[in-house]
C-alpha cells in the first residue's frame, strides 16, 4: 500500500494546477482522463462553471476555522478526482478553501484513471468512486479517508438506491440542488470531526 501511495504522491498537483488542466482541456474539446466523450466534456465544462462559482462564493465557518487552526500534526490530504465529476466539483473547492487556514495541511490532487492501483486501495461498497481524500501523515501513513460526498449527501444515496434500486438523473438533479443549499456546511462538518479525531488510526 504505502509504495502505491507514495508513487501516486511522484504525480500529483496542487488545486490551482488542477484547475488550470479542467479549464485547458475543456478549450481543446477534452475532459481528464483516457477516455473521452461529449457527455464527459459536458460534465466538464459544467463542473468547470460550479468551480469558479464555488471558489468565489465559499464561506468556511468560524468553527471550522478555529477547529482546524488546533491541528498540530502535519498532514498531507491525497485527493483523488476527475474534471468530469460532479462530487468533485462541489466538494473540493470546500476542502481546499479548509486547507487554506491551517499550514498543517498540504493537498495535493491526483488523477483517477491515471493512478487505479491507488484508487483500488480506497474503493467505496467496491466502487471506484471519487473524489476519495486519504489524509496521510508526514510518513505517508493513512490516517483517514473521507468521501466520495459528504455525510448527508451519503445518506441520500443510500435511502434512495434502497428505494429505487439505482440514481437516475432526477436524483441527480436533486442533489446538485441540495449541494447548492448546503454550501459546502456538511463537508465541513465532516472534516471538523475528522481532523479532531483522537488519534486516527493508521491503515
């Protein structure tokens, strides 16, 4: 594992890189990753809009702010994403705007479908689902994960699948609604509990 994760960490970038390589390919017709398609450049130029937006209008809470600000031990938050996915552009905005307040964390973003042995490590119910954040200490230990959406959206998932049996494209609509609403609170939420964990657990 910690050879896998240490390799990915060799092809990372940092969030202002990633944006720049969305916005890039977008201009060339294209989306992240080897395969390619109009509905995967759509998403793209979609989410490329949500980004700008987000990195704009995010608020990050006091609470966050001061819980964060406690964090002693240096961390490195592993992202794992695509230009093409909707999670990942309501939700790394938030982790990176986080990040901005503490010195104590680093994040770096990597490809999907350019790292699989890495995303394989940190499958969601056996699905390669992103964005995925492995928090990794300064030995590049994982100390925790978060994602593929925040606790709320989760649940959603979860009691709508149990449901219907899938997500078709009304939930989906929904919830890029409730992202909107939310603006960004539960992921916060969630980070405030797992940056204060006592300590986390090495995997």
């Amino acid at each position: 594992m910690k050879e896998i994760i240490e390799n990915s960490l060799k092809n990372t970038i940092s969030y202002a890189e990633y944006r720049s390589l969305v916005s890039s390919l977008l201009e060339e017709g294209k989306a992240t990753g080897p395969i390619q398609s109009e509905a995967l450049t759509n998403y793209s130029l979609l989410n490329d809009k949500r980004m700008k937006r987000l990195d704009k209008t995010i608020k990050i809470s006091e609470e966050t702010i001061s819980e964060f600000q406690k964090v002693t031990v240096p961390q490195t938050w592993l992202v794992i994403t695509e230009g093409w996915c909707g999670d990942a552009a309501q939700n790394i905005p938030v982790l990176q705007k986080i990040a901005d307040f503490t010195d104590k964390v680093d994040l770096k973003i990597v490809l999907r479908d350019e790292n699989l042995p890495l995303m394989d490590l940190f499958l969601t119910n056996g699905g390669r689902s992103i964005p995925k954040l492995i928090a990794l200490d300064k030995d590049n230990n994982v100390i925790n994960t978060w994602g593929p959406r925040p606790s709320t959206a989760t649940k959603m998932v979860a009691d709508y699948k149990e449901e219907h049996g899938s997500l078709d494209a009304q939930f989906k609509q929904d919830l890029q609604v409730w992202y909107n609403k939310n603006k960004g609170k539960n992921v916060q939420e969630d980070l405030v509990k797992l940056a204060t964990q006592i300590p986390a657990k090495k995997i």
